[in-house]
C-alpha cells in the first residue's frame, strides 16, 4: 500500500485489502450479538419483570451517547507511525470487551449484569465508532458503498454464530440449559466465554494487518492537540449535533426510527417469543429456555441474511438509488417484525426474520455510505460519532417510552413493544424520500469475481 495522507489522493484497494480492514467487525459484533440476544435473558433470570427491562437497558444507549462522540474526536486526533489513527482504539476496545464478556455471564444480583452491560457497551463503542471512520480515511468515494457493505457482511456472519452459541452449546454439545434460580445457564457462560476470545482475535487481526495513512499535516495536527484540553475536546464533540450538513439532518430522522424498531426487537424479542409463542413466563422452566434459545436461532437467521444481502443491496442500489433502496429495507424489516404476532409456530419465525435481516443490513450500510461522500475527511470519525447521536437518542427514547406504554396500554403483553417497532420501520422508510444523496454511479460498482483484487 503506497504511502499517501487521508486528505489526498486514496488508491483503490484489493478484495483482501477491504477484508483485512473490515475482519475486526467480525469480532465486535460476537460481542454486540451476544448482547442482543441474551441480556434480557439475564436480566429476567435475575428478576426483572417485562416492562422493567428497557430501564436496565438503558446503560447501553447512554453510554453510546457519551462515549462515540468522543472516540470519534479523538481518534481523529491520534496519530503513531507504529500504531496509526484508528487502530490504538480498536486494541483498547477489545481488551476491554473481551473483560466484560467474561464477567457479565457471572453475575449474582441484577445490580451486577446491568453494570457488566455498562463496561460491555462502553468497550463495543470504543472499538465499533473508529471501525466506521476507518472506511472513509482508507478508501476512495467510489469504493466505500462496497466497504460498508464489507463491514455488513462481516458484523451478519459474527451475529449468526454468536447468537446461535447458546443453542448449539446446549443441542450440539450437550450442554446444561437451565439452571437454579438467579443462576445463568451453563450455556449461555460458555457462549460469553467464547465470545470474549473471538472478539479479541478478530479486531486484533485488523489491528496487525492494516496500515493507515497519516494525517495531511501532522506538525497542525500536534499544535491542534496541544492548544486544545480535554474539556474543550468533549464540549466540542457535543456541539458537533448544531453543525452537521443537511444531509446528516435528514438521515437523523430515518435513523431514528430505524433504532427505536431495533431496540424494541431487542429488548422485547425473548419475552414476546416465551410468552406469545411458547406460552410461558416461567423463566427457570425448560420450556422458557428453549425459547430463549430459539430467539437466538431467530438473531442468527436474520444476521445470516444481512450478511448475504450485503452483496445485494449494492448492486440493487445501483438500478434504483440508495434512498430507495433503504425505504424497501426497512419496510421489509416492518413486514418481518408485525407478523410475529399471527405466529403460533416456532419455525416460522425463521421466515419473519428474513424481513428484518434485509432492513438489518440496509441500517449497517446505505446512511453510512450515503454521508461518508459528503463529509471531510480530516472530521471523518468526528462526524461519525455525531451521526452515531441518532442511534443512541432512540434507544433512550425506546427505554424511557416501552415499559409505560405497555404497562399502561397492553397490559404488560411484551408482543405490542414488537409491533410498535414494526411501525418504527415504516415512518423510517417514508423519511428516506426526503434524503437528499450526492451519489453516483461509480459508488455501486462490484467485482466480477470478489476473490479477486479490485483495480
């Protein structure tokens, strides 16, 4: 890779170029499975009721909300010829994420879990919100629709085997799938167990097997880091919310949406599944815990299908838009969602899953692709962590929100919170009509072969 500064000139880069840069995605993202799928398990098991669980699932989105602003500003910051730009956070998230998928499937007392979920978030973040900035300081505009998709591709097929872990533990190994009482099940430890030492290797592997180009001018950018303390950093970071381009307003709205649909399914997946298919609250009993492990199959299934249709919404997007082609996304994903609730049979939740996987990885590519061609290069993680606001603010929303209107409204039924996000997804698909995208036809361009490098 030749030598060049992220503000010049980016060489086109090869299959395994985008591969390597993109592996560390595979890792995070055991980590943010396995927290989807399995922290309202945890969280049930040590006592929570349904319409408690978004509040103790507010440490994720408020953690997101303070610590990606201020990755992405620093990180912008950073510069070491041995370590780069992005690469020092990517190394510090993972030891710490790896710390915390070893504790959190230990915890005695709820008090515990939602602490562990507190480190978890905070580490994903500090790995996660560089990985995006990473796309646009090391590709060219024409490249990056196809680095996003990479990273997609990598983030479904880590969701797929870290969400089925606890199934295939317990189906495919033997192992114990219940517990005593407060107790977290054998099979749910071991899937963190795992988890941990598959997040580490993968952002690692990214870490040794990517170079990043310096910063244009690095002598600026050290008088910048000099004059400018802490505080100024974070005030700064904050207010990044007041500056953002029209076009970064617009895809607010949709992402907002988009997240509130997301953290609806994620909170309230496991409890509307055991109750409204398998017919039990009992969350000690066999058939609970089957259920919860099937909810995993359904996480796995609907990241299978991100991860191949990556590689499809590009080439989709190429004979429509990519407005277009996130508003069918996400209204597949509101499809997905609404029919769970005429579902009596397990199985077919495989193929409501199919909906939101299509809309799972239109979120993880097309906003991003869309505002990494209109933004600077030298604030490209500032911006990022900024857009990153409008995934966290629908989670806190979601959580304050969820447990009073189902509480108040649905009698504490957990599948109206599922049907609440299926509406999520649809106002979110209207919203891409008013998008406005500096696109162009080279953005969408796939190879023929994709073991072959990219010239």
């Amino acid at each position: 890779m030749s030598k060049v500064s992220i503000g010049s000139y980016k060489p086109r880069l090869g299959f395994w170029e985008i591969w390597n840069m993109s592996f560390g995605f595979l890792g995070i993202q055991f980590g943010f499975a396995l927290q989807n799928a399995n922290v309202s398990r945890i969280f049930e098991t040590l006592g929570a009721s349904p319409d408690e669980l978004p509040i103790l699932w507010l440490a994720a989105p408020v953690t997101g909300l303070v610590v990606q602003p201020i990755i992405g500003y620093y990180s912008d910051r950073t510069w070491s010829e041995k370590w780069g730009r992005r690469r020092p956070f990517f190394a510090v998230g993972a030891i710490l994420a790896t710390v915390a998928l070893f504790l959190m499937p230990n915890s005695t007392a709820l008090w515990m879990a939602v602490l562990m979920l507190w480190l978890l978030d905070a580490s994903i973040n500090i790995s996660m919100e560089p990985f995006r900035a990473f796309v646009g300081d090391m590709l060219p505009n024409e490249q990056r629709t196809r680095g996003f998709a990479m990273q997609s591709f990598f983030i479904g097929t880590g969701a797929v085997v870290a969400s089925a872990l606890p199934y295939i533990f317990t189906n495919w190994f033997g192992m114990v799938n219940t517990a005593p009482e407060g107790m977290i099940p054998d099979s749910v430890r071991w899937s963190f167990y795992l988890g941990g030492i598959a997040y580490f290797c993968a952002v690692m592997w990214t870490v040794f097997n990517t170079k990043e180009y310096p910063p244009d001018d690095l002598e600026q950018l050290r008088e910048e880091n000099a004059a400018q303390g802490i505080y100024d950093g974070i005030k700064e970071s904050f207010l990044g919310i007041f500056r953002m381009p029209k076009t970064m307003v617009q895809l607010a709205a949709v992402q907002f949406f988009s997240w509130f649909a997301l953290f609806s399914m994620w909170i309230y997946m496991t409890p509307a599944v055991t109750a409204h298919v398998y017919g039990t609250t009992d969350t000690g009993s066999t058939l609970y815990n089957e259920g919860a492990d099937w909810v995993g199959i359904c996480f796995a299934v609907y990241n299978g299908v991100a991860a191949l249709a990556a590689f499809v919404l590009p080439v989709i997007a190429r004979y429509l838009n990519r407005r277009l082609t996130h508003l069918i996304s996400l209204f597949c994903g509101a499809v997905g969602l609404a029919s769970i609730f005429i579902i009596d049979d397990p199985n077919m939740l495989i193929v409501s899953m199919i909906g939101v996987g299509i809309a799972w990885a239109s979120i993880l590519s097309m906003p991003y692709a869309i505002i990494s061609s209109i933004l600077p290069p030298h604030k490209m993680g500032y911006y990022m962590g900024v857009f990153n606001f409008f995934i966290v603010i629908p989670q806190i929303v979601a959580a304050g929100l969820l447990g009073f209107i189902l509480s108040t409204f649905f009698g504490n039924v957990p599948i109206y919170a599922i049907l609440i996000g299926a509406g999520s997804f649809v106002l979110a698909g209207l919203l891409c009509l008013i998008v406005d995208d500096n696109e162009t036809v080279e953005d969408f361009a796939v190879p023929k072969n994709p073991v072959e490098p990219i010239t």
